[in-house]
C-alpha cells in the first residue's frame, strides 16, 4: 500500500520556521496501530491523518507516542495540503475530531483555525512544576496543560526545563508565558509525555493562552509569538466561547511511504 506524505511547516512565514506536520490523506481509515507506527516513524511532534467523511472531513492526530485530542499546527497543515495540493474548492473546510468540530478558512495567504476555548483555571503551582521549570510564579493555571505566566519574555527565554520532572505532571504538558517585548505574549511550550520536549509553535496551546492574554489586556485580538528555536507567529482573537488562531504555511517536502 502505497500513502502521500506532505511535510508543512506551519505557523511559518518561511520553510524552517514553525512547527513541521507531516500529514496524509487517506480515503479510508488505517488501523490506530497502524498510524502510531507511521507518526512514531514519522518522528515529527504530529503526524495528521485525514479522512473524507459526508461533505466535510474527519481528522486525527498522533505524537511518536500516542494519539492526542487536538492539535492546532497539524490542522492548519492538513488544510494547506486541501485547499493548495487537493485542490478542495470552497474557502472553508469543516474537520471531525475527538475534540468536535473544527473550521478552518483562508483568508488571502493565512489559515484561521477556529477552535474551542478551553479557559485555564488558577491553581497551586505543584512542587514538581516548580523544580521541572526552576523557577516559581504565583501565577499557575490548569486546562489540561499547566500554564504558567511570568512577568517578562526574558524569563521564558532563559527557563532550562527539567523534561524528567515534566513528563511525571498529571497533565499533557506545560506552557510558559509572558507579555513579549515586540508582540502581545511570547509563550514555550513542553509535552515530554508524549516524546516531544519543546513543541516549536502550539496551536492547542494558544485555546488556553488566548482567553487568558485576551482577559489580562482587555482587548479580543492579539499577536503572539512561540519563542522555541524554530519560532512561529500567530494572530489571536477571542470570541466567547471560541479562539480563532490565524498563521501561515509552507510545504517544505511531499512523497510517498510505502507499507507492505
């Protein structure tokens, strides 16, 4: 059985920015087994597998580890490879996935991900965090993630994580965030759990990040920056109980896997 394979990298306003997605159209769903094996293959933080379903698409996703319930970069990757490679008509596309439904639009060259809102709630930095990420902030929420604001885009930069600490949280991951110096927030992001240490830019991550940042300067849209070392802009904006998380793409390789 022969697949197509694109690598974008998405998020990104040239190649070897962003994050890379490697994603694959299929017309009928692979075993789970099967596309663990191709993400863990793969090695990229996701691989996204897509399948026609009635007039839209449903879509899943797998770290080299394990399936996950959203991901905001393999989306807008899956919908570059639609609207640019498939040639998918309209200027819209609606995904079916485990987190419900998911629209992306493209407006001129960007992506606009709309996504579910998952506000973060305030809580107790939990001592593992703490020695995990070698600093303290009075300022600890959870949805899923832990995320963590600290007051300035110096201390993300310099923060050296403790992935073994990390990866035994009871969450997905941990996000680190602050106001940046030329953008709204810059924020970093870790999910060692599922074998990935510092995710490049964190679509999923910005439904936490965007309702907390939107709240703090009053205001419904924003421009933020993942400082990873790849990098990656986004614009913001907030709407109730939805974010819209807009960026650019690029496709860096297409090809072809083959599994006897």
């Amino acid at each position: 059985m022969k697949l197509s394979l694109y690598q974008i990298d998405a998020f990104a306003n040239k190649v070897f920015e962003g994050n890379p997605a490697a994603v694959i159209p299929l017309e009928n769903w692979l075993p789970t087994k099967t596309m663990q094996l191709i993400a863990s293959e793969n090695n990229l933080s996701e691989t996204a597998f897509f399948c026609p379903s009635d007039n839209n698409y449903e879509i899943r996703w797998f770290t080299p580890n394990g399936e996950v319930e959203l991901c905001g970069h393999a989306t807008l990757a899956s919908a570059y490879v639609l609207f640019n490679i498939l040639n998918y008509k309209t200027e819209q596309i609606e995904f079916n996935s485990l987190s419900g439904s998911l629209i992306v639009k493209k407006i001129n060259d960007l992506y606009r991900l709309d996504f579910p809102s998952q506000k973060p709630i305030k809580c107790k930095m939990p001592s593992l965090l703490t020695e995990g990420l070698g600093r303290e902030s009075n300022n600890c929420y959870k949805n899923e993630d832990y995320l963590v604001v600290f007051e300035t885009e110096d201390e993300i930069a310099n923060i050296n994580p403790d992935f073994n600490k990390l990866k035994n949280l009871d969450s997905r991951g941990v996000i680190i965030t602050a106001p940046g110096l030329n953008y709204d927030f810059v924020s970093r992001a870790f999910f060692p759990k599922y074998g990935i240490l510092e995710d490049p830019v964190t679509g999923s991550a910005h439904t936490k990040l965007i309702p907390y940042w939107a709240k703090k300067f009053e205001k419904s849209k924003l421009i933020a920056k993942q400082i990873s070392k790849r990098g990656g802009e986004l614009f913001c904006e907030n709407n109730k109980n939805r974010v819209y998380i807009s960026g650019h793409a690029k496709l860096y390789m297409k090809g072809e896997i083959e599994i006897n």
